[in-house]
C-alpha cells in the first residue's frame, strides 16, 4: 500500500496543477515546484534512506518514513500558502526516501529467495506502475469532485493504516553492530542541495521582480554543492557515492542518459496537464480521463521490454526508447502549433509510454550489470536517484525555458518540448557511445 501511494504522488499532482496555481495566484513557471520538490527531495536523499535502515534498522526507519510521509501530506493539504505547500512536498519527498528502501527491504526480507521472493518483487513492480499511471486519473476524480487539496489529504487515513500494519506484521529488527561508519548525511544534504539550487536559480530567472543577485547566487552555489559532494565523498569513511563508481564508464553514461530521459519524460507529463487544461480549458476530470491512453500501453511494454532485451540488446532498446520520446515531443509541439484538440495528443501518449517502457527497463538493466555483492546496493540506488534527479532538473530546466517570460512572444510548448527533444539528442549520443558489456547486451541469451 505504501508503495502504491508513493507511486500515486509522483504523479498525482499534475492534474491538480492549474486549480492549485488559481488558489494561490501562481503561474505555470513557478507550478513546477510542486513537482520537482517531491522528486529532488526524494532522489537526493534516497540513498541516505538506505543507508539509515542498515544502521538503526529497518522497521524503525520504515516507521519514521511513512509518518514523515502522512505528516508532510496532510499539511500540504491544509497549507494556506504556496510556500508553505512546497515545503510540504520536500518533507514528502524525504519520507518517501527514508521509507521506500526500508520497504524494499522488509518485502525482500518477508520472503525467502526464489519463486515466493519473485512474485513478492513482481507485485511490488505492478503496484508501482499502477500508481504512476492511477496518479493521473485519480488526480482529475479528486480535483473534480473534491477540491485539490484532497489529493494530499485523502492518502492519510491509508498512511495510518500502513504504519499499524508495520507495528504488526513486519518484525524489528536489529541495527547494525557498534563501530560501524556514521551515515554520510554532509553528503546526502550536498546531494540534495546541488539540484534544488539549480532549479531555484532556473525558476527565479524566468520570474519577473527577481533580485539580479538570485539567479547567478543560486547557480553559483548549486556548483558549489556539487563541487562539495565530490570532496566530502572522496574524504568519508563510508560514502554514499564511492570514487570508485566514477571508474565504470558503463555505468556513469547510463546514469547520464537515464537523467536526459527522465527529464524528457516528467516534461511530457506537464505539458500534457497544462495543454488540456490552460489550452483546450479541459476539466480536472476530463484531463485526468484523458491521460488513459498512456496507461494500457505502458503496462504493454513493461511486460514485452524485457523480453525484447535478449533479442535486441539493451543498446537498442535504450536508443529505441529515446528515439519514441524524442518523436512525442515533436508530436506536442506539432498539435500546439495547428492548435489541435486533444485527440492530436493521442499519439504523443503512446509515444511516451513506449519510450518509459523500452528506454528506462534497458538503463535500468545496463546501470546494474556486473555487479557484485558489494556494489549492487550502490548501483541501484544511484540509478534510482538519477532517474529521479533528472526528471526534477529537467522539468525545472525545459518548462522553465518554455514559459520563461523573456518568451511570451512565442508558444511556450513547442519551445519547451523541443528544448527536452535537444536534451534527447545528448542522450542518445551519450547512450550511442556507452561501452554495453556482452551480458547486458543479450541478457536471456546468457540466461539461456
């Protein structure tokens, strides 16, 4: 159930984004807050969240996550003001990262390795694509008929449920022996810093009144952050991001590529919500109803991908994957510039859904192979966080040039569109030139 809604509130937001921004008089530029918050929040400190668990175990973690979770959920919403909702969507997020690996854990922990694990694992994948897919539908339903502020509200009294379930059904566990390191949390608040720096910097320059100071100050210290991060790794006993993990050229340029992607993506999904609802005037509900089309083919390809692997090769798949996210950008920017309804969005839906299911399956297969014991955790988590990561920073940096007032003179989505086609471009030539080792490159014909 956790999982479920954690996989809801990635996207669940998008619908409510037009009611919210008229609640508090905010427009579309500064909306991406509400999203990228959650998802910085979240994939900066997802590793930290891991790491907490194997230290003061992993039912205490899981607890204090979820709590974090619900608390931070019901006060955005009640929160009477803008900012006080985007603080709300951060503390969102860092529940989500200190619960979700602690659930992961207890799910993997619940089972015994084998059939029984498999399945456990197989559930825990389709609930999380439900609710990716749900977020939309059950945003347009809440925001309808309820208002927008349930959309954060209704999720509480499940939360409650979760955190009995926990103290009944999942056993406490132990935390780690003393002498172990501390967490790294210096490099877990560096990790975190650096990108919601950047998009301070990129939201603020597109706000008319913004002091001349903010924009290059922020961008300054999101470099700074990162510069940090490098030093503060490279010094700590047991860093979040071994030096090491920079050896493997593999595994960097699918983190690059998976970041180019994602941002690419959680565009699309904003454009998709403005353009129904801003352009065509679509209801929250109708809008909702109309995301449907990325549904049933995204489960399509989440089953057909890994399939596809062994016949393919992850390269292909991955390279496949950009190519039909990169034609469903082209695809928005053509329905805005002949001012298509809805329908001409069709496509680009089904465009999406195939590049999520053939371009993230086959990163997330090349970002983990060849690893051992000592460095899967690692593997996981920075693929994990960069998918995250580079869908906060891109929607900052694509919607933010779309909408940027210095634009007005021209159609914010194709130019937002194209600009996530252009970070594409990058991706697949990084992706092109990504050494695949041979059991990524025909994972069931090794199996086989």
């Amino acid at each position: 159930m956790l999982q479920f809604f954690i996989a809801v509130d990635v996207t669940v937001v998008n619908i409510a984004l037009p009611s919210i921004g008229a609640a508090f008089g905010v427009g579309g530029h500064s909306l991406t807050w509400v999203v990228v918050g959650y998802t910085v929040a979240g994939g900066g400190l997802l590793m930290l969240g891991g790491r907490l668990g194997d230290l003061f175990g992993r039912r205490r973690v899981l607890l204090l996550g979820t709590g974090l979770f619900g608390a931070a959920s019901l006060l955005a919403g009640l929160a009477p003001s803008f900012s006080l909702l985007v603080v709300a969507r951060l503390l969102q997020g860092a529940g989500e990262a200190v619960a979700l690996p602690a659930a992961m854990a207890a799910v993997v922990l619940m089972f015994p390795e084998g059939p029984r694990r498999s399945r456990a694992l197989g559930v825990w994948a389709a609930v999380a694509s439900c609710g990716l897919v749900l977020g939309f539908v059950l945003s347009g339903v809440i925001t309808a008929h309820l208002g927008w502020r349930w959309v954060f509200l209704a999720p509480v009294p499940f939360i409650v449920v979760v955190l009995l379930a926990v103290v009944l059904l999942v056993e406490d566990d132990r935390a780690a022996a003393g002498g172990t390191p501390p967490p790294d949390l210096p490099g877990a608040l560096l990790l975190t810093a650096c990108p919601l720096l950047f998009t301070f910097g990129v939201v603020g320059a597109g706000e008319p009144g913004t002091p001349a100071w903010v924009v290059p100050g922020a961008l300054a210290g999101a470099v700074a952050a990162g510069f940090g991060f490098v030093r503060v790794e490279a010094r700590s006993r047991d860093p979040l991001l071994p030096p090491r993990f920079f050896a493997d050229r593999t595994r960097v340029a699918a983190n690059l590529a998976t970041m180019l992607l994602s941002g690419a993506l959680s565009t699309s999904f904003l454009l998709f919500t403005f353009y129904l609802q801003d352009r065509l005037g679509v209801g929250p509900l109708g809008a909702g109803l109309a995301m449907l089309p990325l549904a049933v083919p995204l489960i399509v390809f989440s089953v057909l991908v890994p399939r596809l692997l062994g016949r393919w090769g992850a390269r292909a798949c991955v390279l496949a994957g950009i190519g039909f996210t990169a034609a469903a950008m082209a695809a928005i920017a053509l329905a805005s510039v002949l001012r298509a309804g809805g329908a001409a969005l069709v496509p680009a839906m089904l465009l999406i859904a195939a590049g999520m299911g053939f371009g993230l399956v086959g990163l997330q297969y090349v970002a983990v192979s060849g690893v051992t014991g000592d460095d899967a955790g690692i593997a996981s988590g920075v693929q994990r966080a960069a998918d995250q990561l580079g869908g906060a920073t891109g929607v900052a940096v694509f919607v933010g040039i779309g909408f940027a007032p210095g634009l007005h003179s021209f159609d914010p989505f194709p130019v937002a569109a194209l600009s996530a086609a252009a970070g594409l471009v990058i991706g697949a030539v990084v992706a092109w030139r990504m050494p695949v080792p041979a059991d990524a490159a025909a994972p069931q014909e090794r199996a086989g």
